[in-house]
C-alpha cells in the first residue's frame, strides 16, 4: 500500500471503470457523477489488485481513498486553448492519470470473451541492445468504435508481430457509460467492444472444413470494414474546423446561404489530405461554435481552392448552405448568429453507416444460406478453366445451372453488349425472372442502359427500364443522364397511369422528389420513391450503382439475376454485402478486367488494403473454383494499329491475347478522311517527344508542364477544325488536368473533354491525346511511379478509337521500362517520333511523304534528339532507320545550357533565345494561316 499524500478518501468512494491498461498500472475513470472534486482519470496500481486478480478492461472497482498526482491535476483537451501549459489528457495513445488510488475495491470483474482482429501498427523501441523490441500495437476487430493501442505488457511476451497480421483478441463488451469523450487525434474511451490481447492466432492454422473457412474469413473482413470505418471518423474529427463565414454578395432564397471560409494548415502533408475530405461536392454539415449547440445547417462544397500563406497554406472553400430544424432546439436563432459572422463548426459529413452494416453482415454471416457464400465455394470445379467468348459466356448464363460467372474483358472487346444481349434473352425465355445491373461508377450504370436500349432495337422485345441514381450522381453526370431521361426514376413515377392511383401523401411524396430532382438533386430521396414506385408495379430490368444496391438493395429482393458491369472498381466485401439483400439470385455475371484500373484503397489504413476484402472481386474470382470463367479477346473499338499496341503493352507480358476485330477501312477517320497529316502514313499514332521539366505545384504533391500544355493546345487548335469526332485529353497529374482543363475553357472548346487517367475509366473518345507531363527522368528508377502503373497506363492507352497522340518525354517512358517500354517498342514499329515542330507540318500543304515519314522543306518530322542523342540496350536503332539516312534532318544545336541538356529552340525559325510566340518569322508565318499560341498565364495569343 502506497503512503497517500494529499489524499481524498470517503468511506462509500467512487466506482470507476478500467479503460487502459499500462505497464504496472490500470487506468480508469468514473462514471457519469456529480462529484465534481474526483479525478477523472486514475491510475490503479497493479499491487493494489488482490490476490492473482490481474485488471481487465471493463472491470468496476470502488476507489476509496487517492492521491493527486502534483502538475497532473487538471488536464487539458486537445482541441482547447493550453493558456496555463497543461499536460494533455491522452499522449501517444497512453492516458494520464490525474490521480492514483492508494485504496479500491473490486465490485465488479468483466466477463472476457474472444474477438478476431487485424494489427494495424507495430511500434518499435530501437533502444542499445533492444532493437526491434516490440513497444505496443495497434489492434482493432469488428465492434469496436476505433482502434486501440495496446503496450507490451499485454502482449503476452510476444515479440514477433507484423502490420497486417491476424491475431485472436480476448475482449470484453462495454454497456455503460453510454458517452465518453473522444480525443482528436483518434483515441477514444470507448462505449462498445475493447480489446484485450492475450495470444497471438497463427493465420496458417485454419480449420480444414471449408465453412469454418469461410467463417474466419467473414471476421477478419468484418475487422478490416470496421478499420476503414475507424478511419473515416478519424478524418472527419481531424478536419472538422472551426471559423467565420464569410457570407457572399447576391440573392439567395430565406433560409439558404452561398459563402467562403478559409483555413490555415501548416503542413503540405495535412493539406493534400485535409482536400481529400473537403473537395468539390462533399456534403457538410455546421452548427455555433458553442457547448450544447445543435446542428442548424446542412450544405455542400462547391469548390475549394490551395493557396500558399505567409506562414504555411491557406484552403480556402465556397459552399452552399441551407437552414436546417433540430428537434425541440431553436435552430434558427443559431443560424442567424453564423450567419452574422460567429464562429461556427463545419463537419464534413460521411455516413459510416454503410460500412458498419457491411461490417455486421460478414461478423454474423447473414448471407441467406445456399445464396452467393455456396456459389462461391461449392459449384464444380470442372469448369474453372473454360474460355470463350461473348457465345460462351451467354451459354452459361443461359443454362439452368445456378453459376458465378467472371468475364475477362478488356477495353473494347463488347462487355456492354454482350451483357445487354444476355439479360434480354434471360428476361425473355424466364416471364418470372428479374435482373438488376450494377456498377461501381455512374457513367458505366447510363451506359448499360443505353446498350440495353440499343438490344431491344435489335431484338425487338421490349421491357420497362427503371435507373437509380444517387443525388450526387444525378447533378455530377447530368449530361449522361439526359439520353436516358425516359429511364430515370423521375420520368417513372411521374407517369400519368401510376400517378392517379397515390393517395394525396403519396403524391406530396412525388412531387417534393421530382422538384428536388430539378432544383437541388442532392436532396432527392431516391430509396423511399423507388419503394413507393415498386410496390405500384412490377420492374423487371433495373439499374443502380453497387453503392445504391447494398444501401436499399431490399427492395429488390425478388432479384435473380445481377451484372455487375466495371467489376475491377468493384471491392470484394462490398459486392458481397450488397447480394446479402437477393436471397433469390441464382445467376451472378461478373465482367471487368483484371489489367485495368482497381479499387482506389488510398482511404484506407495500409494494414487493410490487401486481402482483406476491399479490393476488387476480380482477384477473388481469380482463386475461386466455384467460379465459371471465360475471356473476350476481340476489340472492337479501336482502330487495328492502336489494339495492336495495347496488346503489346497491357495483355501479351500476361500471356493474354487482345485481337483487332476491326478493319483498316473501317477506321480511317483519322488516317484518310481528315485533312492532317499524321508522323508515318496511315499510322493512327503520334508520339510527341517533349522534354521540359514540369513545375511542382507548392500546395500539393501534383504538378504541371506548362510546354506540354502549349504543345497540346497548339495540336489541339490544328485538329479540332479538321477533324469532326470526339476529342478527350487525359492526365496523369490532376495539376496537368486543371491546367489544360482552363485552356480548353478558354476556347469554349465544350466537346473537348479534360480528364485524369483514373476519372476516364468507362469512357471512350474518337482521339485520345495523353499527356504525361513527367520528363527528364533518365537515371532513377520509375519502375513504380504511379504514371507507370500497368492498370493506369493501359486505361489512358486504349481510350481512343481512331487515334492516339502521346505526348511526354519518351526516352524517360522507354528508361522506365514495364508497360510502357512494350507499348513503345510495339508503336515505333508503326509510327515515328516527332518534336512540337510536328505541329506545323501537320497542316502544311507543302509536306510530303518520304519513305511513309512526313517531311517538310526542313527536313523530316523526326525527333533527332530521340533516335541520335540517345542510345539503348534494346538496340531500338534497328527498329527505326538512323536519321543519318536522310540528309535534310531537323538536329538540336549541340550547345548546352546550364541544366545540361540541349538548349530549347524555337519551334518556328530554330534558333535558342525565345519561344514560338516571340519568334521574329511569326509576321511571315501569319501571312499564310493563323495559329493560335498558349502562354503560361492561361491565355490565348
């Protein structure tokens, strides 16, 4: 027993509760009292237990007597102004103790249970003659509220842990308090699940019976759900601020509100991710900066904006806002306060409730049995290994047999329509049945409905289409949503016919839906006048996003048939979480591309992002011999030099095939019909070498290349009058992107389209100019830089139908090797390397061909400073004539400037010392066309 200095006894005490436990010492606070001179946290230590009693997380004990533990007595929150230098309540993970009881009684021991969990962090002493010893570790597992860090004295002497790992906790569940407080930084005192480690579970010790399997899985998926759920609040807490409004000159209805706010970070780090929260249409919610306040407005984003400050970066964010009632609280009055300047808290809002129900449904395996989970694992493995094409896999479909069925299909090899031709013969042969298609992304779901518009005008069966559309979806791809207006959910329930048989609520119900559509979609409740709609009439075919089906995925429940169409965007545990609501389903198509984009796990804890369930399903349907498979090899998109070298790059390193099934005729709207004249003759492909360093942008980890973006619109400027087709201009660099998006704006060029490579997934174009903006990287590896990455390089490669244009450093893209390198060796055998220079003879009625490679007074297109300057171990020399064959070649000066490369010449008279729009033969130059020229600043000369 400890001698009590300063001590605080009664002879009744106060019962607290044990929250942490530490090295030598518990920790635990009081329950909700009026006693205001107890600590609220107090140390218990471990010799103050009796007998072999070792404390446990949960564990009620009546402290009689304490001492106060000198400059510990008052703590300070984290979020509160430290005026008085008080010591944080919580520091790395560890709480402290404002007392410690020197007398207790234990009333109460916690009933210990057993819970499966993930290792989300090691933390290691590298102390002399320590090293690696394990310090604590960070464990979650499904129901808890967040993650809990434990030290190394429970962990039971182990020492061999690992990120990611899967461990057996002991754990105890909390009833009461019902609120504790919650620490900014991410811990919590809990009012749910807490962890216990006592030993580790060795994760190769599975059972052998393949259902006790599958239920050990369902755990560890349900602990990496609640991770990310863990996370999602710990952002939303992190970069909830507190400000003045500035509320915006202009007319605005009664109760709404357009204003600015602007936030101080100091760090770039907490600025890329802070934007990751608060970007352009992020749903955010605000009440007063004050104790006890209640919510009174909701809004969204409209756009955010990065600035560097005199001290660290300045977000500076418009949004809109609308008055919104609280319960039995005026709601009003604190409104007009904020919107007279008070401070007020903005929170960005995200639903965890989405994951959390995913999470519940793997925990308690609440797939209907004989569902999807017996698919998975139990249909013949005999046909694992068959392939085919669109034939094959309808006659699977087809057949009589409940099947998974995955589609490999890579870009323009008919996906859409082969999955619209088979839902059609599906729905027609079956009068009972009823499909729903579903995709990750908006624009894939308008595309099924468009195919399968374009199947019945082909068959000539008809059925009524019904598409869903989240609010969001609905403002942000409005254009895609207008060619299907007939199908959307609006144009449904509004009809005449069904409109007649509601009851007068009913129609309040429709007509608050359809305004909302038209004037603020976001508000538009889609679920609830979907329900209403379905419960007046029967929908046999119906399209939503995989988001749409797992929230209201029950009214669908007569469903036996799903497409998901996009299934490599598709994460494995929310596929599943949404086929829990189809315990009819016997026919499940999966179509997608394994060599295309995936799931975006950037969001998520590291510890989570692999094989736990939220990547794509394709990875799982690749392992699964339940699975039926079957491969399309036909690109019926582009033209045949252009598949030619997507196969090249993306499939035949996999030992996959990807064939043209398109002639040269039939796709030469580039090459023919279009009065330009391309690098080689008859070659859809132009590779413009550019080597300019791009410029980091100060406010973020992106940047641009304002060269790159002149060449692009100089070429852009040349083609768009000449050539009639769709152009899309993709990015690797989101800075790039908003760059060339401006400049294209400026032009009102309103049918060319701005994308990243990750935004044009889904999305196909006539010509597709890529722009890579990265150059000069010739000696460090960038084998792995994300404008590398295979699944990303082949998205922007092979969006295009009848041309491709590349624009980039192409020595640093062969240097990098992978994809790149086996798109380049395959394209140069059909094409040739041009400078910027190219731009001005693509469209001189002077030019010629010689040898099928384009050649002006000047001399050849050809990029000297590509073929001559560089040499390499592939001997790419022998691929492309020298350029000493020809002997009026355009060379660069030899000359060197400071940063060691060639100087940069004048695209129009050759010479060093100014750039094409200073150039003194411009006068010459006008006198025979017009050309139009971006400069840096964003405009137009």
């Amino acid at each position: 027993m400890r001698e009590a200095k300063n001590f605080q006894t009664t002879s009744e005490g106060l019962i607290y509760i044990v929250i942490q436990i530490q090295q030598l010492q518990a920790i635990a606070t009081k329950k909700p009292t009026k006693r205001q001179n107890w600590p609220v946290f107090i140390s218990l230590p471990n010799d103050l237990f009796p007998g072999d009693h070792q404390p446990t997380v949960g564990d009620e004990i009546r402290v009689t007597k304490f001492s106060w533990r000198p400059g510990y007595e008052e703590l300070a929150m984290e979020n509160e102004t430290n005026n008085k230098k008080l010591r944080p309540w919580i520091n790395v993970g560890f709480i402290n103790a404002q007392a410690v009881a020197t007398e207790i009684i234990v009333t109460y021991p916690m009933h210990v249970g057993r819970a499966t969990g993930l290792i989300l962090e090691v933390n290691r002493r590298n102390n002399k003659g320590r090293e690696n010893q394990v310090k604590s570790i960070s464990v979650i597992a499904y129901g808890m509220r967040c993650t809990q860090k434990l030290p190394q004295c429970q962990l039971n002497n182990k020492n061999s842990f690992r990120v990611g790992q899967v461990v057996q906790l002991h754990a105890v569940s909390l009833t009461r308090p019902n609120e504790w407080k919650v620490s900014l930084s991410g811990y919590y005192l809990w009012s749910a699940l807490l962890a216990l480690l006592r030993r580790e579970r060795h994760t190769n010790r599975w059972s052998s019976n393949s259902w006790d399997d599958l239920e050990q899985t369902e755990l560890v998926i349900a602990a990496a759900i609640t991770a990310c759920a863990d996370r999602m609040e710990t952002e939303i807490q992190r970069f909830t601020i507190i400000t003045e409004l500035q509320v915006l000159p202009g007319p605005c209805p009664v109760g709404t509100a357009n204003v600015r706010i602007q936030h101080l970070v100091e760090k770039k780090e907490d600025l890329v991710d802070m934007t990751k929260l608060w970007r352009e249409d992020q749903p955010i919610h605000i009440k007063l900066a004050a104790p006890g306040t209640k919510h009174c407005g909701t809004g969204y984003i409209i756009n955010t904006e990065r600035q560097e400050g005199e001290v660290g970066f300045v977000l500076v964010s418009y949004l809109f806002l609308a008055f919104q009632e609280a319960r039995n609280y005026d709601a009003w009055e604190d409104w007009e306060r904020i919107m007279s300047g008070s401070l007020t808290e903005l929170e960005p809002l995200q639903s965890q409730r989405t994951l959390l129900q995913r999470a519940r449904k793997f925990r308690w395996q609440s797939a209907p049995e004989g569902s999807w989970e017996e698919l998975l694992v139990a249909h013949n493995p005999v046909l694992n290994n068959l392939v085919g094409d669109q034939r094959r896999t309808a006659q699977l479909m087809l057949d009589a047999q409940p099947r998974v069925v995955f589609m490999q299909a890579p870009p323009g090899t008919g996906k859409t329509k082969t999955s619209a031709d088979i839902i059609a013969a599906y729905l027609r042969e079956n009068p009972e049945a009823r499909a729903l298609v579903i995709a990750p992304l908006n624009v894939a779901v308008a595309k099924a409905v468009e195919e399968m518009a374009r199947a019945m005008e082909r068959t000539g069966w008809r059925e009524e289409m019904l598409a869903l559309f989240s609010g969001s979806g609905k403002q942000k791809y409005a254009q895609e949503l207008e060619r299907i207006g007939d199908h959307l959910l609006a144009s449904a329930i509004s009809a005449p016919q069904l409109f007649e048989t509601l009851d007068d609520q009913q129609k309040n119900v429709v007509n608050r839906y359809v305004k909302a559509c038209e004037v603020s979609p976001r508000t538009a409740n889609e679920g609830k006048v979907a329900q209403l709609l379905l419960s007046k009439e029967k929908r046999r075919l119906i399209f939503c996003t995989l988001a749409l089906a797992e929230q209201i995925g029950g009214i669908f429940e007569d469903t036996t048939m799903v497409v998901c169409d996009e299934g490599g965007q598709a994460p494995f545990s929310q596929l599943l979480s949404a086929l829990t609501n189809f315990p009819k389903l016997t026919k499940l198509l999966i179509a997608g591309d394994r060599r295309q984009l995936s799931v975006h796990l950037e969001e998520f804890p590291e510890a989570v992002r692999n094989g736990l369930g939220l990547d794509t399903i394709i990875w799982n349907l690749d392992m699964s011999p339940g699975v039926d498979k079957t491969t399309l090899e036909t690109n019926y998109r582009s033209h045949p030099a252009l598949t030619e070298c997507i196969q090249a790059g993306a499939y035949a390193a996999h030992g996959e095939r990807l064939t043209t099934g398109r002639t040269l005729a039939e796709m030469d709207r580039l090459t023919t019909q279009t009065p330009i004249k391309l690098p080689h003759k008859n070659s859809p492909l132009v590779l413009i070498h550019q080597t300019d360093p791009m410029i980091q942008d100060p406010t973020s980890f992106s940047a641009t290349n304002p060269e790159m973006t002149r060449t692009v619109m100089d070429f852009i400027g040349n083609v768009r009058p000449r050539f009639t087709g769709s152009i899309r201009i993709i990015c690797f660099y989101a800075g790039q992107a908003k760059e060339l998006g401006m400049a294209v704006a400026n032009l009102e060029l309103e049918d060319v389209i701005v994308n990243t490579a990750d935004a044009c997934q889904g999305h196909e174009s006539d010509l597709a100019v890529v722009v890579t903006t990265k150059a000069g990287l010739t000696t460090l590896d960038g084998s792995n830089a994300f404008w590398n990455d295979e699944r990303r390089v082949n998205v922007a490669l092979s969006r295009g139908r009848y041309g491709l244009v590349v624009v980039g450093d192409m020595k640093m893209l062969w240097t990098a090797g992978g994809i790149w390198r086996r798109f380049l060796r395959s394209a140069l055998n059909k094409t040739t390397v041009v400078t910027p220079d190219y731009i001005e003879a693509m469209v001189d009625n002077n030019a010629e061909y010689n040898n099928n490679i384009l050649t002006t007074k000047n001399g050849s297109v050809k990029a000297a400073n590509f073929y001559d300057e560089w040499k390499d171990e592939d001997n790419i020399q022998q691929q492309q004539p020298s350029t000493s064959q020809f002997a009026n070649q355009w060379r660069p000066a030899t000359r060197q400037q400071r940063g060691g490369g060639p100087i940069r010449l004048c695209h129009r008279c050759r010479q060093p010392g100014h750039i094409i729009r200073d150039c003194p033969d411009n006068n010459n130059a006008s006198k025979s066309r017009q050309r139009n020229t971006w400069t840096r600043s964003g405009r137009w000369n």
